[in-house]
C-alpha cells in the first residue's frame, strides 16, 4: 500500500504541475501557444530523462546506493521549494523566448519533476525487490489513475477556488510529503537485494531486440493515435473548451484497464473490434456528408482513439518483461511516446502539405 500511495501522490503531482507553471508563466510571455508548445517540449523530455534515470540508477547501482542517491536529489528539491518563479524570471523584452522558458522551467521546476518522472518505474522496480512473485505493472495502473484525477480535477476543482499562490503552496506541500514518504521507501527497498528476485527463481533472458522494437512501435502508434484524434477533432470538429480532455483522459484510461492485471484486454475479441472502427474512422475521414455531424465524430474518433489505445497498451502489457527488467521496457514505451510526439508535432507539418496525420495513423494501426 506505501508504494501504491507514494507512485499516485507523484503521478497526481506531475499532472497536476503542468497546468499550474504554464499558468504562472503564460502571461509573462504574451500567451500563445508556442509557450504552451515549449512548456510542453520542456515536460515531455523531462519525463524520458526521468524513465533513463529510474534504469540507469536501477541498473547500475547498488539498492544502498541507490537509495543514498535519490535521498539527496529528493533532498535538493526540497532546498528548491516553492515551485513560483520569482519576479527577477519576468522576462524584458529581449530575450529569446524559447529558449529563456527552457531556462526557467529547468530552474523552477526541473529537479522535482525530474524525480516525479522517475516515481513510478522505480518503485514498481522497488516493489519488485521487495515482494517477488507478485505483478508490479499493476501499480502502473494506479499511477495512470492518479494522472486522470490531476488531469480533471484542475479545471474543475483547484483552479475555480485556489489563486496561483494558494496553488504553489499546496502543490509544494503535497511534494514535499511525497520525498519523504519516497525517501522512506527507497531506504526500505534497500535492505533487500537483487538476489531476492534470483532467489524466487526469477532468472530470464533479456528482452530481445524484437521485443524492444514492438515495445517503441506500440507506444509510438498509441502517441500518434492520441495527438492526431486531438488535433483533428479540436481543429476540424469542434472549438469547445476543453475539449483536449476527452481524448487523453481516454489515453490513460486504456493503460488503467491494461495494466491492472485482470485481463480485461482479450486479443480475440479486441483485433476484430480494431479492424471496425478502424475501417468507421477511415471512412468517417474521407465522407463529405458528415463532417459537421458534431455528435457523431465526436463519438466516432474519441471511441475509436480508446479502442485503438486499448489494443496498443494491451499488447504492451501482453508483452511486458520479467520485473528484473522493467525499467527498460518503461523506458523504451516512453521513447516510444516521445517519437510519437514528434512524428505529429514536428515531421508531419514538414513532410506533409496537409492534414494526413489520423489517416497514417490509423494505416500504421
């Protein structure tokens, strides 16, 4: 239960920290949406370096070591605290925009979001340690539910009643219980050793190169599956408030129901069910009669990305390692989504000359 609640109080932080720094900054800089994009460039490659870390470390070092090493940088970002950037931040005029929002992000924010990233692969890798036989990639699943509840739980609840100070308090409140409760538990994982997992028996070959691949092309299909539905149907559909909702409470929802071990995805039920509303999307991208049908795109592309989601991190979780090498299949899925990221983001808009990202998407699919 300690690991369960320490990688859902991280994974409500890192959600919920988002919104709230692009909050505080977007009105320094005009609020377009480049910043937005750069906030989000900022948070993206800072969740992969925390997957590399949460490997590295876990690979690399020893679980005193290990814990000593994570105990200090936990420490550090408590040093850092509160998260608000200072005034002297407020830009003059002159600067390079993107660049000076790097430098602000990584100087506000970095270090504690560096260690959220990190959370939830290694205290599933911890958790493994501690309790072998059991199935860590169930807890991934309690974080993706945490990440709704941030994602959600922001328009709706904290930014209607709490003004940005109130915010920043209570959001460097929640971390810094959170280092605690995490520094704990790393000094609890410690005092059992890789040779507990030998012990159980838990002696496997490493993944091989296939495996690698299908693990990057699954999250990277999932990735493009989720930017591609966003775009078109807040672009081509509909300009409703919020409306980026939708499609990513229904990403992290699929790996809810993945990953939370109760077989809930059947392949011989969920292909047939792909090829359909595969084949609906298709048809629904190229029909002329019922591209202002608001109600059935909506339905048609938002069910469509969960259906799709479902098969992507369903074989994901089918696919999934022995726990002595988990952090490297979490480190190539969040590769993997990364690539996605910039496949829609920045390939497309170069490569194409119009709106084929969903269609190549769902090809791929």
């Amino acid at each position: 239960m300690l690991h369960a609640a320490v990688i859902a109080l991280s994974s409500f932080l890192l959600f919920l920290v988002q919104p709230l720094i692009a909050r505080l900054i977007l009105p320094w800089f005009g609020g377009t949406a480049a910043v937005w994009t750069t906030c989000m460039l900022f948070f993206q490659t800072l969740l992969l370096a925390g997957y590399a870390y949460a490997h590295a470390t876990n690979a690399r070092l020893a679980p005193r070591t290990q814990a000593l090493v994570h105990t200090i940088l936990l420490l550090v970002a408590l040093a850092l605290l509160p998260i608000a950037p200072s005034e002297h931040w407020k830009p003059l005029g002159e600067e390079e925009p993107v660049s000076y929002i790097l430098i602000l992000l990584v100087a506000t924010v970095g270090l504690p979001y560096f260690l959220l990233s990190a959370t939830s692969p290694l205290l599933q890798a911890w958790f493994a340690r501690a309790r072998p036989g059991e199935d860590p990639y169930r807890l991934f699943a309690i974080s993706n539910f945490a990440s709704v509840v941030a994602l959600v739980g922001y328009p709706f609840v904290v930014e209607p009643y709490l003004g940005n100070q109130q915010q920043v308090w209570a959001w460097s409140g929640l971390f810094a219980v959170f280092a605690l409760l995490c520094a704990a538990v790393s000094w609890m994982g410690s005092t059992r050793g890789v040779a507990t997992q030998v012990a159980a028996g838990e002696v496997a070959a490493p993944p091989s190169r296939s495996d690698y691949v299908l693990w990057l092309s699954l999250s990277a299909v999932g990735s493009v599956m989720l930017l591609a539905v966003t775009n078109h149907i807040t672009q081509n559909v509909a300009s409703i408030p919020l409306l980026w909702l939708a499609p990513l409470t229904v990403y992290l929802a699929s790996f809810i129901l993945t990953f939370e071990g109760r077989s809930l995805y059947r392949p011989v039920y969920w292909w047939s069910v792909v090829l359909v509303w595969t084949g609906g999307m298709l048809w629904l991208l190229v029909d002329k009669d019922h591209q202002f049908d608001l109600w059935l795109q909506l339905a048609m592309y938002v069910s469509g990305l969960f259906v799709a989601c479902m098969f992507c991190h369903g074989e994901l979780y089918r696919s999934r390692p022995p726990a002595r090498h988990l952090t490297a299949f979490y480190l190539t899925v969040s590769a993997g989504g990364a690539l996605g990221g910039l496949l829609v983001a920045v390939v497309a808009p170069l490569v194409f000359n119009g709106y084929f990202e969903l269609g190549v998407g769902l090809v791929a699919l």
